[in-house]
C-alpha cells in the first residue's frame, strides 16, 4: 500500500511553494518561513499522519506540481523528506503523468494507492488514466489529518 500525497493546500497551507523565496528557516515543530517571512505550516495531524503510514510499513510519496529543489527544501526543513520512499515533484499540472513515473519506479499497482489533493481537476486526471486510485478531494471528502490517521490501515 502507497500514500501519495500533493503539497501545496494538501500537506500544508501555502497555495504555492514554487513562489517561495528560499532558504527556508523552521520557526516550530510544524511550520517554517522563508527568506522574505512567508510562513508554512502543516496541516494538524500531517506529521502524525506521515509518521503513523511508515510505522504501519506503508509506503509514502510526494506527487506535487512544483519546483522540485524549493519543495523539497521545504519538506527537509521541516524534517519530512526522508520519510517519503518516492518524491515525484515536476513543474506541470500533468498529475497523470507523474503518477505514471511513480507507479514505474514503484512497482506498485494502482488499486494499491491511496491518493490525496485538494484539486479536483488533478484528482480527475489521475482517476481518468488511473481508475484503480483511491483518490480523495482533500479539505471536502477528506477533512483532515486527524480524520485519516485513525482509518490508516496497515500494510
């Protein structure tokens, strides 16, 4: 079973990482800001999620329209990048196209992953190409954090 997560307005609340100015500088447990003091914070529950899917033997991945170098300082800022076993992060809306990437360098199979975004048009991309994907609208079908650590199942 796989985990795959977007970034922006999914694992945290900023719209747009791709738009912040790093180096990133952690302000607490959960949040960090960046050189001209924007702040990002995670979601409640988002590192006990990430947490609670590895100490299950779930597999993790990052699946994100962005700059790749800025979100992953991010993510390694806020000390999350190495728990993810995959990190798909290219600057184009074509979900569907990394989801492609990741299942190769996975192995995975579709029906075997859980999705998560809070785009709907990605989530119809990925549905589209992927119909096996449990994809959830996160923030509308998935409220929170909280809300998935406790239906997590195990590997």
């Amino acid at each position: 079973m796989l985990v795959a997560t977007d970034l922006d307005l999914t694992l945290w609340d900023h719209p747009d990482i791709s738009s912040a100015k790093p180096p990133f500088r952690r302000v607490d447990r959960d949040s960090i800001v960046d050189s001209e003091g924007a702040r990002i914070a995670l979601y409640p529950c988002a590192r006990e999620f990430l947490v609670e899917a590895k100490r299950r033997s779930l597999h993790l991945a990052v699946v994100s329209w962005n700059f790749r170098e800025k979100a992953e300082a991010a993510l390694a800022e806020l000390g999350l990048l190495g728990l993810f076993d995959f990190v798909v992060i290219e600057p184009h809306p074509r979900k569907d196209e990394m989801f492609e990437k990741l299942l190769e360098s996975s192995g995975i199979r579709p029906r075997e992953i859980l999705y998560l975004d809070d785009n709907p048009t990605m989530i119809e991309r990925v549905k589209r190409r992927f119909p096996e994907v449990r994809a959830y609208l996160f923030g509308s079908e998935v409220d929170s954090f909280c809300y998935l650590i406790e239906r997590l199942p195990s590997r």
